[in-house]
C-alpha cells in the first residue's frame, strides 16, 4: 500500500517544504494558513488607555522629569471610572483619572492627550502621538507647575471638576 502511486502521492503533498496555501515558517510546529502570518497583529486596535499602556509625563515634576531623561515611562495600572466591573476594565479617554506607575512608585495622574488608531478617531478631537499624563499628589494637586505641552481644548469642558480645574490652570497651551 505504500508504494502505491496514490499513496506516495499523498506523502509528496503532505510533507513538502513548499506549500503554498500554508507556511511552516511561522514559527509554530505546524503550518499556518495564509491568512494567519501575522502573529503580532492578532487583535484588533483599542480606543484609549488601559492596563500596561506607557504614557508619557508631560509636566515639569521632578519625578517626571526623571523618567523621561532614563527611558522608562510610566504605565497604567488601574483606570477611575465608574459603572465597570473589576475585571473588565474601562479604558481612559481624554480627562479621566488613572493610576500609573513611574520610578517604582504609584501616582494617581490625569489623562491629558491620547494617541487613537487612525479608524477610532473623532472630529474635533485632536490626536497626538504619544498618549500623554499630569502627574497628582495624595491630595490631588498636580505635582509639577506647569503643562509642557499643548492639551485639547475639549478638556476645557470639565473645569467643574475641582482637581481638573487645577490641571487646566498650570496649562498655557490648548489646542
């Protein structure tokens, strides 16, 4: 039986180095289909920040300062929203409370640019290509004194929160 043409046949198709509907290549034991090549692009873009995303400090503290001049950046650790389960973690947008870590330590940090995937964006909300903090303290004022870059004008609508009232009075520059 396995000298049979049909057979040899089968075990030409089945073991040959070129396939070309499949590629063995992929890194995995067996052949991926054409459509799966890509193991690093397997999930679809995610509107806003969440848990691990980097973030970038954008006021003048010390701390933030010294994170950016050594390379490592803060990350998220946790998002303040309400109406989430635990599990199921929100995702900050533009003016939401989150709690980052930076230089070993946890500070809570308002959230006052966002970079968004090119088919999530919204008109009137500007883009910017790092996703971008200020820094609070324990009581909630900003550590730093003043805003570095230039924030959306957007965020102008939530002076009625008190804390963000004092993010936006360190800040000089709206876009």
């Amino acid at each position: 039986m396995l000298g049979s043409p049909s057979s040899l046949s089968l075990l030409t198709r089945l073991f040959s180095p070129s396939i070309s509907s499949t590629v063995a290549a992929s890194g995995r034991w067996y052949p991926q289909p054409a459509y799966e090549l890509s193991k690093h692009r397997s999930r679809p873009p995610v509107m806003g920040i969440h848990r691990r995303t980097r973030c970038m400090v954008v006021d003048n503290s010390q701390l933030g300062k010294e994170a950016h001049s050594s390379g490592k950046l803060a990350y998220c650790i946790h998002v303040y929203k309400q109406g989430f389960r635990a599990k199921h973690m929100p995702h900050a947008t533009l003016g939401d409370k989150v709690l980052v870590a930076i230089r070993g330590e946890m500070k809570k940090a308002f959230v006052v640019g966002a970079n968004t995937h090119v088919h999530l964006r919204k008109h009137g909300v500007p883009v910017t290509d790092t996703n971008n903090i200020v820094l609070l303290n324990e009581e909630g004022n900003p550590l730093g004194t003043r805003v570095t870059t230039a924030i959306p004008a957007q965020l102008k609508t939530k002076v009625d929160n008190a804390q963000f009232a004092k993010v936006l009075a360190i800040s000089n520059k709206f876009l």
